[in-house]
C-alpha cells in the first residue's frame, strides 16, 4: 500500500513539474538590472531626457511582465539620490558632489514610477569602491579627506577598507537612510565585496589586520576578510529589519561559489571562487537568515569549458542554502546555439532549468536597460519574454521566512461605470498592511481560480481599476486580492460582473 502510495505520488510530481515547466507560473521572480556606474549617456541628458528614459524602459519592463527594478544608486560611495551623507554621483551630473539643477531625486522617481506598474524597487549599493580608475576625482568633502585612514589603492582604484569597523559602520547607516527615508522593497548588493584580485598583488589590508584582527592569526587572514564581510551584511540585514522588517536584503554574488578542487562540495568548475577570491560566504548567509534572496550571476552558456551553466544552476539548486534563489541570467548568452539543436537558441533549455529545479524561485536580467535599445540581442530576449516566458503577470514567490500571514482580504468591492472600486479593512500591524491588488478576470460561468496567472489583469497600489469593455453582450466576473509587503496573498474577494 505503501508502495502504490508513493507511486502515485511520485506521478503526481512529475505532472506538476511538466505543467509547471510548460506554463506561466503564478509565483515567479522577474527583476531586471538597471546600472547607472559607468553610464556616459546620462550626464548629457536633461532631467526630463533622464525621467523620460526611465520611464520608457519601465513601460518596457512592464509589456515583459517584469515584476521587479534592481536600480543602482550608491555605484561610488557617491549617490544617484539626494543624499545627506555621500556626495552626489559623477554619473548623474558629471561632476561628482554636483546637484542636478532643477533639483530633483532619481531614487524618489524610480519608485514611484515601478510601484505606478506594480512592480517592486530593489535599491542597489556597491559596499566598498570608491574609484573606477585613477583619472577620477573626488569632490573636495568627500569622506576620503575626512577619513583616508580607511581606505586603500589598490591597482588602479580606491576602496573602502573591510577590515577596518569604521567603514562598515559608515555603509550600514547609509543603508539605515535609504531605508527610512524612501519606500524601497529591498536592498541589494551586486558581486563586488572584497575587489577582484590582481594577479601577483595582494589586498593591501595589512594594517587593518593589525590593527583589527582579534583571534585570527596571520594564518586565518583569509578567513578574517571573510568574517569582516560578513559582519557587514549581518548588520545591514539588522539595521534594515529595525527600520522597516518587511524590507528583504538580497546579494548577487559571482556564479561560483567554489571549485572542487578547493572544496569536494564545490561545483565541477574551474573559474574564480566568491569564497576563496572575493571573501563571501554566500550560502552561510543564507542559511543564517543574513540575506533573502541570493541571485548568483550565472553568465556563461550550457557547455562553457570552465563554468557551465547547467553545471552551476544545479549546484545553486541542490545546495537548498535557504531563502529564495533567482538566477542572474546575462542576454548576450541566450542567443548561443543550443548543444542538442544548434539551429535554435539555449533560452528554452536555460528557462527549462528554470522553471523546473524546485529550488529555483526565478530571473533577474541583465543588463535591464537592453531589453529596451535591444543591445546584445535584448529584443530578441524581450519578444521571447513578452510572448511566451512572461506572457502573463506573476506574483512575486512569498518571503515566508519573514512573514507567512496573509493579511486580510478586501473589506467592500463595486463597480461604477466600467471601474471597480474596492476598500480594505484597518490593522495596526505594518506587516499586514496592503502592499499591492491583484485584479483576476473570469469568463461570466467560470469558476474563480486565483492559481491561474493568465487571469490576472492588473497589480497595483490603487483601490480602483477602469476595464474595458469586451463589446455588447460579453460579461467578466472580477476578484480582488490583497498582497502584504511579503507577498502573502489573501482570499479573493466577492465577484463583482462587468
């Protein structure tokens, strides 16, 4: 019996994975990058030549059912925000310290323009560069005259210092500010922790070792640089949770984590290691709680020689390290020619992995900005996207180890004229409060079935939503859903017929 049991079960899984795979999901993470550091184009722009490039990608985003910005503003220890305590960013104006004139904040734009399209504005931060090269120049009070003792050059650039506690004390109340001052849903880190190496010169940290290094002997060094970099994404995620605890931290580390060579419980690779080159302990922060979500960058092809992509999308799944696993996916490698059929592209054998590793939760783009010019193949990415991948909406997977309650559902719904209108009821816990609607459309017989996305016609922060008309004689039933700041769902409304 027990056999037969879990025969049927076993079914039962492989029915649901095929279904899953060959469908939209409901659930499913869809960020794009967009990147300000070495942007040239932005500083000829004029503010409305900037707000309407952002716009327009947005609009663009929003056609492929994106559900998420991962927007660059602290590319330089410098911001693309009005910030009252680093400099304004070379990138926006092109002199750094420089406010644009008219004043106005990029940030402040960016999220309400992403939560106007239901989608959600991850704030992007690099923690320690300060420099891109040795031609740039820093604004007369920037906090490198103030403080030069923490900081250091090393080839070409200047970084802040991760062994001295100072630094990582500055970077934690620059995010504590971003936190409290705008509505952002998440912030996050890109690969850059301690700077890729140089080959034949060593991280020039010696003093702060020194000064700094408590019971980690000259032998444990490198495991002293991965202790200062984990402290600062334990206390970021802890200032981040003290201000506002539905605010996720998430990192995007490089793809490889280690090689077996270094580790048996490596991937089969042979490229840089985030933990051996970069100091970062990515899966034990995910096992701790320190981070949400982690979306290592796997930009390589299915069958690259050093770090193949199937390779390493299994590893990240298998590793089951906890919290969410997005996939940083590049588009200049989905136009390669697939192993088995080179007459086709690899996009439908990566999205397959994708969409059927249970531990898989979704894609961030990159570059973002590209799915819009159409650069390195971005417009046939994109039409892939809009009319198969993403045809229709997804929900963002819930943060359930944040917060697993649903809030509740609406208090009223109606209909005046080809508008819904709905309330919500009161609640004095902020992890409840309503973050976004979901609005799902039925044949006028149908059954509600909140499961299937392509029902889903809108997300939104509004209370009401305007429908067309499907011409004379021709009724829908619509529901209303409220989503929290977790992406906890709650039931479906009453159906209202229009």
């Amino acid at each position: 019996m027990e056999m037969k049991r879990l025969a049927i079960l076993a079914v039962a899984t492989l029915l649901a994975v095929s279904a899953f795979a060959q469908g939209t999901p409901k659930r499913e993470f869809r960020g794009a990058w967009l990147h300000i550091v070495g942007n040239q184009k932005i500083k000829t722009m004029t503010t409305k030549q900037v707000k309407d490039w952002i716009s327009s990608t947005l609009d663009t985003l929003e056609s492929l059912n994106c559900n998420a910005v991962i927007f660059q503003v602290r590319p330089q220890a410098d911001a693309f925000y009005d910030s009252p305590l680093e400099p304004w960013t070379r990138f926006l104006t092109g002199v750094q310290g420089k406010a644009p004139v008219p004043l106005w904040d990029p940030l402040e734009f960016a999220i309400e323009e992403c939560h106007r399209r239901g989608m959600e504005l991850h704030a992007w931060l690099n923690p320690y560069r300060v420099t891109s090269n040795d031609k740039e120049t820093l604004c007369k009070g920037h906090l490198y005259f103030k403080h030069p003792e923490w900081f250091v050059r090393y080839g070409k650039q200047i970084y802040f210092d991760p062994g001295v506690p100072a630094c990582r004390e500055h970077t934690v109340k620059v995010i504590r500010d971003i936190v409290t001052r705008y509505d952002v849903d998440a912030v996050h880190f890109d690969d850059y922790f301690y700077p890729y190496p140089i080959k034949g010169q060593d991280f020039p940290d010696g003093k702060s070792f020194a000064k700094y290094h408590g019971d980690f002997s000259p032998e444990r060094k490198a495991d002293w640089r991965r202790n200062n970099v984990t402290q600062l994404i334990r206390e970021v995620n802890e200032a981040v949770k003290s201000v506002k605890p539905w605010v996720r931290f998430g990192i995007s580390p490089f793809g490889v984590h280690r090689n077996r060579p270094e580790d048996p419980h490596g991937s089969a690779t042979r490229a840089l290691s985030t933990y051996n080159d970069l100091y970062a302990d990515i899966p034990l922060w995910c096992r701790e709680g320190y981070i949400d979500y982690n979306v290592p960058q796997l930009y390589w092809k299915i069958g690259h020689k050093l770090a193949d992509y199937e390779t390493l999308i299994h590893w990240w799944n298998d590793g089951n390290f906890g919290g969410h696993l997005y996939i940083g996916q590049d588009l200049g490698t989905f136009t390669e020619p697939d192993i088995d059929n080179p007459s086709t592209t690899q996009m439908a054998a990566k999205m397959r992995m994708v969409r059927e590793l249970p531990g898989v939760h979704g894609n961030v783009w990159w570059p973002g900005w590209y799915l819009a010019t159409g650069e390195r193949h971005g417009h046939e990415t994109a039409d892939s996207l809009r009319t198969k991948y993403q045809k229709y909406k997804s929900l963002i997977p819930p943060y359930t180890r944040i917060d697993d309650t649903a809030p509740a559902a609406v208090k009223s719904v109606r209909t005046e004229g080809r508008s819904i209108i709905w309330e919500t009821a009161g609640t004095d816990d902020p992890m409840q409060e309503p973050a976004f609607f979901v609005v799902y459309r039925f044949g006028e017989g149908e059954k509600t079935d909140i499961g299937d996305s392509s029902r889903i016609v809108a997300v939104t922060r509004e209370k009401s939503i305007t429908v067309p008309s499907c011409g004379q004689g021709c009724r829908h039933r619509y529901v209303v859903t409220v989503t929290d700041h977790c992406w906890n769902e709650s039931e479906p409304s009453p159906a209202v017929i229009l």
